[in-house]
C-alpha cells in the first residue's frame, strides 16, 4: 500500500481519510461514546484512530434499538398488556408500557451501553 503525502510547509504529512459513514449514532452510541471516553479511553481512542469508531456506535445503536423493541415485546406479553387494556383504560395502559419501557432501558443500559465489550 503507497501511502500519499501533502506537504504543509517543510513537513510532509500523510493524506488520510477516513471511511464515511452515513448512518446516525442515535441515542444509544451517543451513550456508548460518552461512556468509552470516560472510562475506557484507550479503547475509545484505538476505535477513533483506526476510523471504526462511527461505524461501530452506529452498529450498537441499530442493535440497542432491536433489542429495545424485542423486549418491550416480549414484555408486553408476559404482563398481558393489550390493546384492549389501551381501549378501556387508557391510564392503566399507559403506566404499564411506561414501567416495561424503563426496565427495558436498563435492560439496554447495563448489557449494551455500559457493559463489557461486544465487539
């Protein structure tokens, strides 16, 4: 591989470009980034310097929000939360997905986002 330089002045430095990445990092690789570079930050800065590091909080945020979905499914029908209960008691029905939406957010939080690495 031939590397391509630019010359700045009397220096010649390296010409890189890093991979363009088009999906967003959403909620979920925004917490991951945070949390890398607070507290596993030569993890975080190998992520950045090899040009992975967006690609990879896009790829856990798409899979955080998959396994948000499953669970809060797969919730709802453990608990017997239908849309009959939406229909009749809208309130009850509201606190209910409303507590299934926070536990599977902390389901989300200490598997995915602040858990150990699942690359």
């Amino acid at each position: 591989m031939e590397m391509q330089y630019i010359r700045m002045g009397d220096y010649f430095i390296p010409d890189l470009e890093l991979p363009q990445e088009s999906r967003p990092i959403g909620r979920w690789g925004r917490m991951r980034r945070e949390y890398l570079r607070e507290h596993k930050p030569i993890q975080y800065n190998c992520l950045l310097l090899s040009g992975e590091l967006w690609t990879y909080l896009a790829d856990l945020n798409e899979q955080a929000q998959d396994r948000l979905d499953r669970i809060i499914e797969q919730m709802k029908t453990a608990e017997g939360i239908t849309e009959d209960l939406k229909a009749n008691d809208p309130m009850a029905w509201v606190g209910a997905m409303n507590n299934i939406r926070a536990r599977a957010e902390e389901i989300i939080r200490e598997e995915l986002i602040y858990g150990e690495d699942i690359k």
